[in-house]
C-alpha cells in the first residue's frame, strides 16, 4: 500500500508538471510586432526565442526623440534598441534593449536602456506594453550608473504581425 501511494505521487507529480509547464507557455512572445504609442504606429520589434522563457529582442523606434527633449540636442541617429526579454509569468514578460545615438560625425552622445514589460492577451496577439527610457552618457554604465534622463512612458499597445497571401 505505502508502494503504490508512492508510485501514485509520483506519477502524479509527473504527470502535473508537463500540465503546468504547457499553461504557462501557451503564448509565446516570439514573432513581429508592431506598436503604437501616443495613438500612431511608432515602433516595430521582432522577438526571438532561445526557449519558451528567454530570448532576443530587437526594436526600430524611428519616432524616438533624438534629441531627447532638448537634453542631447546633438543626436542625429540612433541604432536599433538591441536586448533580451524572459517570461516572468504564463503571458507575460520582462525586457531591456540598449541602443547608442551619435551625432553627425559619427561620435556617440548618449546610450538609451529601454525597459519594461509585455502582457499578452487571452488570444496572444495583442499584448499591452509598460515601459520606462533611461538616457545615459556615452561613457556611463546603465546597469550601474544612474542616467541623466528618466522617461516613462504611457501603457499602450502592440499588434502580433501575421504573414497575409496578396488578394489577386
């Protein structure tokens, strides 16, 4: 009898985390979106997974502001906001992205660290977006230096791509 109620726990333990493991990655992060913030379509970001809890994210922000209200009024052009992302629970999800503006030469003028988070919706194609924009100087370390610019900007929203055929 003790066997058998050993076995059972056991089998039920095994049988339960395959269960709870598929719960929590029923939406997945990866794939192409598009997000609009202040009501206009501003940024478009691609998520790749190195598992159903982590991976890499990229984001082209063209409507960010280089010169990040007048602060860096030198800022000409900015890279793609380059970092990772991992799941902090079943549909959503923590990221951080770092991407350097320079100015016309080509020298750069500040390191930009967006974080936040990403909460998907019950069908996984929409997800609300929270995040915050710290400005650092070119030299500075932004996981250690405090930045010289805080911005966080309002919840809003992004769209799950989808691959569309051409109507003919």
């Amino acid at each position: 009898m003790r066997k058998s109620f050993v076995l059972m726990t056991a089998l039920a333990a095994f049988c339960a985390a395959p269960a709870a493991l598929a719960a929590d990655s029923a939406c997945k992060l990866t794939g192409g979106w598009l997000g609009y913030l202040y009501g206009y379509a501003s940024w478009v970001a691609v998520a790749d997974a190195v598992s159903n809890s982590s991976g890499t994210i990229t984001i082209d922000y063209p409507a960010l502001d280089l010169a990040l209200f007048g602060a860096r009024p030198a800022g000409v052009r900015v890279g793609i906001a380059r970092g990772v992302w991992e799941r902090t629970g079943g549909g959503s999800f923590a990221y951080t992205t770092l991407a350097v503006a320079v100015d016309a030469a080509g020298i750069p003028v500040w390191l930009g660290k967006l974080v936040g988070t990403e909460t998907l919706g019950p069908d996984c194609n929409v997800e609300k977006v929270t995040a915050t924009f710290y400005a650092y100087e070119p030299w500075q370390n932004p996981y250690t230096d405090v930045p010289f610019l805080t911005v966080e900007q309002p919840d809003h929203y992004g769209y799950l791509m989808k691959a569309e055929r051409p109507a003919k």
